[in-house]
C-alpha cells in the first residue's frame, strides 16, 4: 500500500546533522501548528515552545551534559564527558513539548504532538530528532531558572523536545521496518 502519508512515515528517520541556515518562518509555524493538531486526553495540556536563540541553545546542550555526568548510566555519562558531543547536533531550532503535569496524561499527549511535528517536517524534507539528552538540564539546579527563561508556564513540565533543521546528511542505514512485532488475532 502507498499513499503520500505512509511514505512520509517510511521516510522519517532521525537526522542528526544540520545546516546551519534556519528553516523558514511558515515552514516552522506549519510543524508547531501540526503539533497541535495531535490527539491529546485533555484540552490545554500541552505548551510548545520554539528556541532560535544560539546562545540558548549552547547552555541547554551544557547544562544537559554536566547533568549527564552524573546518571547511573554509564553510556550517559560517556556522551556528557564527550567533548564532541553535541546533543542538538548543530540544530538551529529546538522545540520543547511542556505538558501540564496535573492533566491526565501529559507526557502522552506531548509524545502525540512530538510525532506529528517529526512527520510535518519529514513532509517539508525538513530534518528531525526527536531527543531527550537536553531535558536533562532541567533536572540541574538551573532547572526552575531555565524553565522561566524559557517562560515555561507554572505547572508544565517539559516532556519531549525536537531538534529542527535542514538536513545535512540523511541516515540510510535503518533497516526498512517489518511486521515482525505484530499479531494479528481476527
Ligand atoms: C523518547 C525518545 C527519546 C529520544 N532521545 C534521543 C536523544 O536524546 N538523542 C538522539 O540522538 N536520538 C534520540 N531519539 C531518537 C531515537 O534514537 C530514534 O528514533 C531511533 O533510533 C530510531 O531511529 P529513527 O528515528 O531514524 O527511525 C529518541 C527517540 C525517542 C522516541
């Protein structure tokens, strides 16, 4: 079956390397807007917020790696020591999905919008990657600050993020998907 829905679906991959040049305005208010029209459990649970600001972004990925060094996981704690790493690669827009942490499923409806935001920009050949390393910074002391810099409102809790660029390589090398974790009971 083919349909130009499901080639963007089996297009998507991770990308993991930008150009530095920012996506356009109407191309970035497209993917936010199809973020809001994700599922979600309850009305007015979710809050996305849109970071262009370079220096912003250098102390997100900072804050993120020292707190990386401090995880029980070791192949965290590798990447926050690595001085190569950057865990927006170069990005120049992250969006941050905050959910309302009292609302009923928040993290599921911040993961909804994550998805269509990653198949909105697929659609434009715009890059994505979904990533978590950075929300590590709000676990930092700096968390709370950060989360007001970022004017975050009260009672939300940043869920998900999605870094956004044009791509700079693609990754081929994902094996196409099958349907092996699949039962069908009819
Ligand atoms: C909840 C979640 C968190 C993720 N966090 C990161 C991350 O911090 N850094 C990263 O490079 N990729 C991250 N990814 C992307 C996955 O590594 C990627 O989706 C997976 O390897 C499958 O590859 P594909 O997206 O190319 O299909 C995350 C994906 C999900 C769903």
């Amino acid at each position: 079956m083919d349909n130009p829905t499901l080639r963007v679906i089996r297009q998507r991959r991770s990308i993991r390397s930008f150009k530095d040049e920012k996506i356009k305005d109407e191309e970035l208010k497209a993917i936010v807007e199809a973020g809001n029209y994700a599922p979600y459990a309850e009305e007015g649970s979710r809050y996305i917020t849109v970071i262009q600001n370079k220096n912003l972004l250098h102390k997100l990925n900072s804050i993120a790696k020292e707190v990386a060094q401090t995880m029980a996981l070791e192949g965290l704690r590798k990447l926050g020591r690595d001085e190569n790493f950057h865990s927006l690669y170069g990005a120049p827009t992250l969006l941050i999905i905050s959910g309302r942490e009292q609302s009923v499923s928040p993290e599921a409806d911040c993961a909804a919008a994550t998805q269509n935001i990653l198949l909105a920009a697929e659609s434009m050949e715009i890059g994505s990657c979904w990533i978590f390393f950075d929300l590590l910074a709000f676990f930092s002391p700096q968390g709370a600050e950060l989360r007001s810099e970022l004017k975050i409102p009260a009672g939300f809790k940043p869920y998900t993020s999605v870094a956004l660029g044009y791509k700079n390589s693609r990754e081929d090398d994902m094996p196409d998907r099958n349907l092996s974790n699949v039962t069908f009971v009819r």
